[in-house]
C-alpha cells in the first residue's frame, strides 16, 4: 500500500489497540507492546523495514477480535471452564471476521491471517486450527513469541507478573513447542533492545 495509507492504517490499528486494551487495566499497553516487538524481532530476522511495519500493526490488531468475549470471561478471576475457554478461542476468528472489509488489513500483505493465526503453536497444539510449523502465517509465529513475553511481563487476576530474565528463560524453554525455534533465536538477539523499548513505554509497571 502507499506509504500515506500505510500510515492511515498503522494509525486506525493503533487506535483499535487501544480500544481493546482499555477494557482492561491489566493488559493497557499490551497490543502497542506486541507491536513493537514483533517488529524488532522481524527486522533481526531480515525482514524489509516496511515488511516488519506490516507486522507491527498486526501486532496492534493482533488481539481485537477479544471486542466480542464477554468481560465476564476476559476478566474472570481463576481458572476458565472449558465453556470458557471455547468463548476465548474464538475471538481470532472475530478479530479475522471485524478487520476482513478492510481490502488493505484482508489482502496480500497478510495481516488478517496473522490476525486469525497468532494462538497456533509451531508443535500443532495450537487453535484455531491446529497449524504446526511453516505452514503458520511468520507474522502469526512472530506474534505469538512478543504476544507471550508482554503477556508474562503484566499482571493478572490470577497471578503476578514475571521478571523480564523470568519471561525470556520461559520464551527459549518453550522454543520448538509453543515457538518457532528460529524466531526465538532473532528475538535472544534482539532481548535487550526489547527490554529497553519496554521499559521506556511503562511509566509504571511491572518489574522488568
Ligand atoms: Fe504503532
Ligand atoms: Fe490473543
């Protein structure tokens, strides 16, 4: 897409981001987070400058299908039902289905797809559809691995948030399982880069 509309769009993502993130004060910041890792670890891994953008507003898009759970699910204190949880998987789906009019989100460059495919894992054991390896979507596997280390860095109902060394030793430990063993090798190369764009964007937060 042109660069002007490129901008339009990141700026549309990042606002849709936002909305979704402000549901909940646990997870403020997490789509900008997801978005600035996944690009970073795209650009160690080579990707073109404008290829890792394409990532990055997935990265803000990558959890906007969660418009449509129920905060009484999203939110819920202790462990889901089984109920609950089928609700939760679907919201790539709903993601996929509330970015798909948009011919630039849904088109060649690949955005809805990482969008419906960020909660695959590399071993198949993932959902929606069970996609194992190479044939995920690489945004979807780049996603997944920034969208875990944010994820592990905020706090839940549930539980506290680890520390930055904490989340990292348990991104390699699931290299080849939940990730893609490759994109986990870009992203120990780029760890404390990451580190530094995360901390100069919580004001207050979690230990890192
Ligand atoms: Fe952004
Ligand atoms: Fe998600």
């Amino acid at each position: 897409m042109p660069d002007a509309v490129q901008m339009t769009v990141h700026q549309l993502a990042e606002s849709l981001g936002n909305a979704i993130d402000a549901k909940d004060h646990c997870t403020r910041s997490h789509s900008e987070e997801v978005a600035v890792i996944t690009q970073a670890i795209g650009l160690q891994m080579g990707l073109s400058p404008r290829s890792a953008d394409i990532l990055h507003i997935a990265g803000h898009l990558h959890d906007i299908g969660k418009i449509g759970i129920p905060d009484s699910i999203l939110k819920k204190r202790g462990p889901l039902t089984d109920e609950e949880f089928a609700v939760i998987k679907q919201h790539p789906a709903m993601g996929a289905a509330i970015i798909e009019p948009v011919t630039c989100l849904s088109g060649k460059n690949g955005i809805m797809k990482m969008v419906l495919h960020h909660h695959e894992r590399f071993d198949g054991r993932g959902y929606p559809d069970g996609l194992a390896g190479e044939d995920i979507p690489l945004g979807a596997r780049v996603i997944a691995v920034a969208d875990s280390l944010s994820a592990m860095l905020q706090d839940r109902p549930y539980r506290r948030a680890r520390d930055y060394e904490n989340a990292v030793a348990e991104i390699e430990r699931c290299a080849g399982t939940q990730f893609d063993p490759r994109i986990v090798s870009a992203f120990m190369e780029v760890r404390d880069t990451v580190r530094g764009y995360l901390l100069s964007m919580r004001e207050m937060c979690a230990p890192l």
